[in-house]
C-alpha cells in the first residue's frame, strides 16, 4: 500500500521517487523508516518541480545543521560545486579551495558533501567528480523563491576559483612535469603515457590550466588577480603552461583563453606586457602547436629555438634556456600571418574552412582527404582514404557534418565528418576527371564539374543525378559555385569561357562570358548573388555583372615566376637561372646575385645555356623566341630570333659556340647562326609532339631530341635528316635526353617516371629503367667523366644514379616544390638544381660512403662505435655549426649497406627533420622550408636564408638539459 502511495504522489516523477526513497533510508536515532514515511507524506504537496523542491527541502533539513554557521558552510562549499567549469572529485576541490581568500572557505569541502549521496555523485567514490544527480538540484539551488534558506548565490565565486586557479599553476607547474626522457619518440610512442600524465598532471592542475579564463571573464579588473596573472604569464610557467595542454590534448586552450585574457586588461595602459603576451601565445601556439602535441619536448627544443626574434615569450624565458638550436642567418623577425598543416605525400589540390572556421579539410594528389585543426594545424584523425587518383577538390557542406571530394578516379565521394567515413557509395556518372566540387547553401545538392566537360547535379541523400548533364563548354570545367539562392549555377572552363546556368531547367542563361584569351580556372559569386569574381591562366582576376555578364572595371595582375632552368657558366663561377619571367646570374661560390637582372622576354623563361666560352647566355620563352644576352652587361644582342610557331622549350649552344640549337612545341627543331640569328638549314621535323629537350653532341655533329610523344630522335646537324629509327621505351612523353661526354651514349627522363640509358650508335636501351623517382622527371644529365647520371623530378628530389650500374647511389633532398632543371658543374664537384620553390641549390655530387667508417655487429642492429668518424648533420654553410653528439642519432640503429650516413636524416614533407629510424631531430616552421640548408648542400640561392648552428645543441637523451634549473 505504501508503495502504491508513493507512486501515485511522484506525479509521474522518477526522480522524486528517488529521493522519497533515499529520504526514508536516511537514518535517525529514534526514527524507524514507517515514521519517516509518514513524515514524508504530511509534507509532500503539489505537483512537478514544486513535488520536487518540497522533498530536496526534506533531505536538507535533515542533513544540515539549523545554524548559520553550518548553512553558511553549506552555500559556500556547494557554490564551489555548483560553479566550477567541470566537475571535480572531492579532492580536488580541497586542493584547489585551499587557496580562497577567505579563512572560513578553507573548510574541508568532506565536512558537507559527506552526507550529500542522495543528491550528488562522488561522495561515495572519491575519484569520481562531484555533480547533482539531477539538473533540477541544481535549479533548486539557484532559485531564491524555491529554496529559501539554502538558496546558494555565486558572490565572489568566479573570484576565487580564478585566483585559485593561478596559485594551483605556480605551485604544480614545472618543466617535464611527465619525465620524458627523449626528444626523438612522439609522444603516441611513450610508453604509457596516459598513465603518467594521470600520475604527474592531477586533475585540480588540469582543470587550473583549462579553465582560469573561464573563471576571468566573469570577474571585474582586479589588481590582486593581476598579480598573480603575471607571475604566470610573465614567466617561464607559460610554457610549462603550454606543456601540460600539450600532454592533456587541449592545445586549443590557448586560442580561447589568451583573447579573454587580452579583453580583460584592455584599456588598462600598465598591463601591455600581458596584452603582448597574449597576442604572442595565440601565434606561438598557431605555429607550434602542432609539432607540441605530437612531441613535447619539442616546445622547448623546437619551437622555443625557432620562433621570430619578436617573439614576446622568447624574449621573457630565453635566458632560462641552454643548448637550444641557433638560427645563425635569415631568423624569421615576425610571425607570419599564417601557418602551415603538414602531412601529405603530394601536392595539396584544394583546401576549404569548415562553417564555423574551426576546422579545414585538404586533398591532395596523394588520393587522401585530410582535416586539420585550423587553429594550430594539427592533423585531426586519420586520412580519409578511399578515391584512386588525385583528389581535385573538396569541401564542407554547409552544417559542417559532411565534406565532399571529387578525384581523377572519375568519382565523387561524401564522408562523416566526425568518424572519418565514407557515406554510401561513390557518385558515379562522369566520363572523366572530376576537378571541382560543391554544396548548394542548403546542402542538399552537390554540383560536379568535370573534364569531360558536363555539369552535373547530385542528390546528397541519395547520390543520385538530378536530371540530365549541363552541356555546352568546349573544354573541361574547372569551377563550379552554386548562387547564394540556389537557383543558379557558375562554371570556369579550359575553352576559356564563363557560363552561367539555370539550376531548374538545366540550361544556359544568357551567352558565354568571354574576355580571357585562356583557361579560366576558378569562379565564384558574390555574397549578394549580384557579381562573379574569376581567374585564369593569364595570371588576371576579373569581376563580372553576374545579369549582364559585362565586366565590371579592369583586372588584377601580380605573379612572381618558379625556376624553369639552370646552368653553370663553363669555368663554374657562375649559374644563370631563367624563370617564367626573367633572367639572374649568380655567383656559384657565394650565392650573391652578379649586379644582372635581365627582362625582355614577353613570357616565361622554358631554358637558359652558357656558350662555351662563357660570355653570353642565350633563352628560349615561352613567347616562340630566342634571345642572346651579353653576361658582363645584362643587355640583349641583336634582336630576338623569331621562327618558331608556338614556345620555345629547350636551347643549347653547339661546343664551338657558331650555333644555337632550339626545340619548340610546334615539333620541330632549328638550327641558328650566332652571330646573324638566321635560320641554319631546314628544319628539324619528325617528332608527332612538342619537342621538350634538344642537346649536341660533344663533337657537335649530332643533335638529340626529347619528345611528348614518348621517343628520342637522333639528327645529323650537317644534313638536317634523322638518324635511324626513334628511340621507344618511355611510356610517357620524354622531357630531357642529353649525350654523355664520350658521344657513346644517351639518358634520357620521362613522364614515366624512370630515367633510361640509351647506346647513341644503335638506338638500343642498354639497361633496365632506373626506378625510384614517384613522380614525372624533368631534367637528367651526365656527369663530365661519364660516370654519374643525375635527375630532377617532380616529386621535389634528385637523384645520384651509376650510369654503368644503374643503381641508384644518393638521393637529395631539401626543396620544397617541383625540380626543374639540374646540372653538373664543369669539375663534376657539384650539382645545381632549380625548382618551382623559386630557390636554387648547390649540391655535393659525390656523396659516396664516408672514410674512417666501420661498423660493429650487436645483437640485431650494426651500431658505430664511439672512436669512428660520424657524417657532419650541418644545416648551414658552415660545418662548424654540425650537429654535436651525432652518434646518439645512430645508435642501436641498423647502418649496414648506407653508403652515406646523411641520406638518413631529412625534411619531411609534416615539417619533422628526422634522423635514422625515425627519430624525431627538428621540427622546422614552413616559413624555412623553402631556402633550408640540407646536410648535402655546400650553397642554397639566394643566400639569406636560414642556417641553423646545431654544435651546442641537446638532445634525444639529454634534451632535459636544456633547462637551467635553480
């Protein structure tokens, strides 16, 4: 009968049924459970939270004491409860309470929640975090009609959990608070990580660290809270601040907190160092943050050494720092205005901001989708991996659940955001690749645009077409953007036309924009759905009345050229460089720029080239001309040789410097005088493609020829007639084919991505394709003993192969784009190369194996003994600035068969300059990449760049000494 009594009064509350229970079990002396029912019912009326607020009045009366003392310590230690940011265990709410400011807010918080198990968690488990069972407590509390006596306000709550929270940082913080004992290992190969972060970061320092600016922006300007703000944050505990986020995994702290920060002392002029400060974190943490949480020790040893010399936090704990890298030249001065998210294997096609610009997804020719944190360019899960080409385009729906990505596997692909897995099938329909991708605003359409010239609409939740392909562009579609409204549709094409399209009836509005005179590859509406913003291959952005298709003003116009070709001058003093608009000649020792700086050509620089006797320069362009320049004075001889129908790709002095030969892309090759600048015979014809390489022979009787129609020609300079049949083997266009110093044989490189060595006499392939290279090569050359063949490719390395072996014997690497051209110097010393990273870089061409050498076998692994000589690790000019301790990097590591101990350590593409096995040596800030010394560079061009000095530097083992401790 009571039970049915107590379900009918809960009023269909399960809570209250709860409490009535737990009211009754409570014990009192002389009270039998029959006499608490009873007394439970007397005072029980009403219905919902009133029924509620009636029994949490109960079990309060009953466990606290009718005294002001005793409420008094009740509203204090459940206002520490009911307003911290995240509940905490009991402990941990003493531990942080014991630095309140007043006396009596000292009590042991176990005084009163002890007897609170009917209404809170954690009371009974001490490791679990205290919080009302119940939202409606919580309410209770708060509301001064409902709870009257124990009605609980925050006064000075937020006060004192901020300052408290100060305290807790100043006395729990500390450098490698967890002992991490090397700088090599990630922290996801600690061992046990997670359990030593739970043992040496308790949570009230957790919570200290996460949640003080929460507590700050509730709190009025007060000067005792100020103070203990700087003696956190004008200290070297900022970065044991930053130390602790790392290893808890909230890095992003940074980016909420130092704004609150900033907010709260703006406007008051004396506190301009926390203001700095704080500005300073947000960049530190943008750019570092990253390398942080894949490796802690790297905030010291990393970043601390990295940041610009502005860097406010460098400038306040540098002098409690030793042994840290030194940036001896080209030490960034500000921070830049981004950051970089590193990781893919290949070039990054398209990137895009999720909705609420906490987040940016990436693909890549690599065939993966990557999301990274966009506030420090952290990598966020795994690679989304599924398409079978290069990934073209990608993008966020409009709710940020969803991204969409279209690939050259034909195919349009939809993933979950959060799990990183595809959703359904792949959108299938296209003939050809899929280059661009996008939502409608109200996600649920998804617009393609394909080389294979349609447009089509998609429907998210099905994936299948809406209606029929859009047809009309001539060319493949590079760009497709929805209006604002939906109703209308943009697409750029390579048939150098803008159109525009009706969603509903899927045909075109209106007639072709057509202003550009080439490909237009992105297009966009305005915001206002009024104008179309575009660009092109002619380097322009224009701006379009989206009505009435008119442009709207002139273009913007502003581009700087990547490095198409290099040489050495013939006594090796000198490199000249040509790029896609202009001519430099550098000095080959000292990489300073020789007083020229040669324009003229009205489109890019394809090929430059000594004459032998090293006094002119002659250029082939892209505007069908060849140009010869006097190197003393920059000027141009004569006029420009015109003759070729379409650009003009590759240029070479004949050995006695009479005649130029040339190879275009309108097929042929042609022969010019020097000194007249008329044509020498017949044209060269026979090549099906654009002619990408020409060379003479070193007696200059012969000329070889490299095509995009996959063969290398052989041709008598005297007859103008081709020698025997073409060279076949490449399975993609050949882009480079030179002779060897002995005219005995040809290398060629190819599309295809291998180099192969061909007999010049007979036309026959004289080994297997020399593999490694991922990726097309674009120049190969000889060295002056015939030994050494060297190759640049697109997969940003060059390559040291044995031309009679064809193995490979070094590889180089250190620029950051695309290797166009490179070469051998005259004395076969040194290798030049020019990339699309706009630098040039002198290399070390024999790499070979080390002298003094000697390997000793222990168990699994060749170690190098102590007293053996060890590579220089040098990323600068200087050897004296070498890594010190080198052998640490080595040891226990398997060096057997290594040739050249330098080619284990290496930039990667995530920016982590690794040594053997791995270990983690350096991460190094995209603002470096592209003009960073690599342990076998003697010169990087232009100088200026960074050079690091590592000889006083600590690390794996040692890196903790890095610390000067009191």
């Amino acid at each position: 009968m009571e039970i049915s009594q107590l379900t009918e009064m809960s009023d269909g509350l399960f809570e209250w049924a709860r409490l009535a229970c737990e009211f009754i079990k409570l014990r009192k002396a002389g009270l039998k459970p029959k006499r608490r029912f009873a007394e439970l019912v007397s005072r029980s009326r009403g219905q919902g939270s009133a029924l509620l607020d009636g029994i949490y009045s109960s079990i309060l009366n009953e466990i606290v004491h009718d005294s002001l003392e005793a409420r008094t310590m009740f509203q204090s230690v459940m206002r520490q409860v009911l307003w911290t940011a995240e509940p905490l265990p009991i402990t941990s709410l003493n531990l942080i309470r014991q630095y309140f400011q007043a006396q009596d807010d000292v009590t042991d918080v176990k005084d009163i929640l002890d007897f609170m198990a009917a209404l809170l968690s954690g009371i009974i488990d001490h490791t679990t975090p205290v919080r009302p069972l119940h939202s409606s407590f919580y309410d209770y509390l708060t509301d001064v009609s409902r709870s009257g006596p124990f009605y609980v306000d925050r006064m000075e709550v937020h006060l004192d959990l901020a300052l408290a929270s100060m305290k807790v940082m100043q006395v729990g913080l500390r450098f490698n608070i967890c002992g991490l004992e090397s700088s090599y290992v990630r922290n996801s190969d600690v061992q046990n990580l997670e359990q030593r972060v739970r043992d040496c970061i308790p949570p009230h320092l957790t919570y200290a660290c996460q949640y003080w600016a929460y507590h700050l922006q509730q709190v009025r300007y007060n000067y005792m809270l100020v103070k203990e703000l700087r003696a956190v944050f004008l200290t070297e505990y900022i970065v044991f601040w930053m130390e602790v986020l790392s290893l808890v995994r909230s890095v992003d702290t940074v980016h909420c907190a130092m704004p609150i920060l900033m907010a709260w002392v703006g406007g008051h002029h004396d506190q301009e160092a926390l203001s700095a400060i704080s500005q300073d974190a947000i960049k530190f943490m943008q750019t570092f943050g990253g390398a942080m949480y894949t490796s802690t020790p790297h905030l010291y040893i990393s970043a601390l050494a990295l940041c610009p010399t502005s860097s406010s936090i460098l400038g306040q704990v540098m002098h409690k720092f030793r042994g840290l890298p030194q940036v001896m030249t080209g030490q960034q001065e500000e921070w830049p205005a981004g950051f970089h998210c590193r990781g893919h294997s290949s070039g990054v096609l398209s990137a895009a901001f999720s909705p609420n610009n906490t987040q940016i997804v990436s693909g890549s020719g690599d065939g993966t989708i990557r999301v990274w944190d966009a506030h420090t360019g952290a990598q966020i899960g795994s690679p989304f991996e599924g398409h079978t080409g290069h990934v073209n385009s990608v993008t966020f729906s409009p709710d940020g659940r969803w991204i969409v990505s279209g690939s050259y596997d034909k195919t349009i692909r939809l993933w979950d955001v959060h799990i990183g897995s595809q959703i359904g099938k792949p959108f299938e329909g296209h003939a050809y690749h899929v280059y661009k991708v996008s939502f409608s605003p109200d996600g649920g359409k998804i617009v393609s645009g394909s080389l294979d010239r349609t447009i089509r609409i998609w429907d998210v939740h099905t994936g299948s077409q809406i209606g029929v392909p859009f047809e009309g562009h001539t060319g493949g579609i590079t760009s497709v953007s929805f209006s604002p409204d939906s109703k209308w549709i943009v697409s750029g094409s390579l048939d150098n036309t803008i159109r525009i399209w009706d969603v509903h009836a899927g045909s075109q509005i209106g007639s072709p924009f057509i202003e550009y005179s080439s490909a237009v590859y992105s297009v966009a509406f305005s915001p206002d759905g009024k104008w179309i913003v575009s660009g092109a291959r002619d380097n322009t952005i224009r701006i379009w009345d989206a009505h009435s298709g008119s442009q709207i003003g002139g273009f913007i116009q502003e581009h700087t050229g990547s490095i198409m070709s290099v040489a050495f001058s013939p006594d090796g003093r000198w490199i000249v460089s040509g790029s896609e608009d202009e001519i430099r000649v550098w000095d080959a020792h000292t990489g300073s720029q020789i007083g020229i700086f040669i324009r003229g050509n009205t489109s890019h620089i394809s090929s430059v080239a000594f004459s032998p006797d090293g006094r002119w320069i002659v250029s082939g362009s892209g505007d069908k001309t060849i140009t010869l320049w006097d190197v003393h004075t920059g000027s141009q001889i004569g006029t420009h040789i015109r003759g070729h129908t379409r650009c003009v790709n590759s240029v070479s002095f004949s050995p006695d410097g009479r005649w130029i030969v040339s190879g275009s892309c309108d097929k042929t090759i042609r022969i010019w005088d020097i000194h007249s600048g008329s044509q020498l015979g017949n044209t060269f014809q026979g090549h099906t493609d654009s002619v990408q390489s020409v060379c003479p022979s070193p007696d200059g009787s012969w000329i070889v020829s490299a095509s995009n129609d996959c063969t290398i020609r052989l041709w008598d300079v005297h007859t103008s007639s081709q020698i025997g049949s073409p060279f076949q083997g490449h399975v993609g266009g050949v882009v480079s084919a030179v002779f060897s110093p002995d005219d005995k044989w040809i290398v060629s490189g190819s599309h295809d991505m291998t180099v192969r060595v061909w007999d010049a006499h007979i036309g026959s392939q004289m080994y297997s394709p020399f593999v490694g290279h991922t990726s097309s090569i674009s120049s190969v050359s000889f060295s002056p003993n015939g030994r050494w063949i060297v190759s640049g490719s697109d997969d940003k390395t060059i390559r040291i192969w044995g031309a009679y072996c064809g193995c490979q014997i070094g590889s180089l690497v250190g620029h950051t784009g695309n290797v166009n051209s490179v070469s051998f110097s005259p004395n076969g010393r040194w290798i030049v190369s020019g990339s699309d990273d706009k630098t040039i870089r002198v290399w070390e061409a024999h790499a070979g194996s080390l002298k003094g050498i000697s390997f000793a076998r222990k168990t699994g692994s060749v170690t190098l003994t102590a007293f053996f000589q060890m590579p220089f690790i040098c990323f600068s000019s200087e050897r004296k600035h070498s890594l010190c301790n080198v052998h640490a990097m080595y040891d226990g590591v398997d060096c057997e068969g290594v040739r050249d101990l330098r080619n284990m350590v290496k930039l990667n593409n995530d920016g982590w300059i690794t040594g053997p096995g791995g270990k983690l040596l350096l991460w190094i800030p995209g603002y470096y990449h592209a003009f960073l010394y690599s342990p076998k560079n003697a010169l990087v061009i232009p100088r200026g760049g960074p050079e690091l000095n590592l000889s006083m530097m600590v690390h794996g083992h040692e890196w903790h000494d890095c610390y000067i401790r009191k």
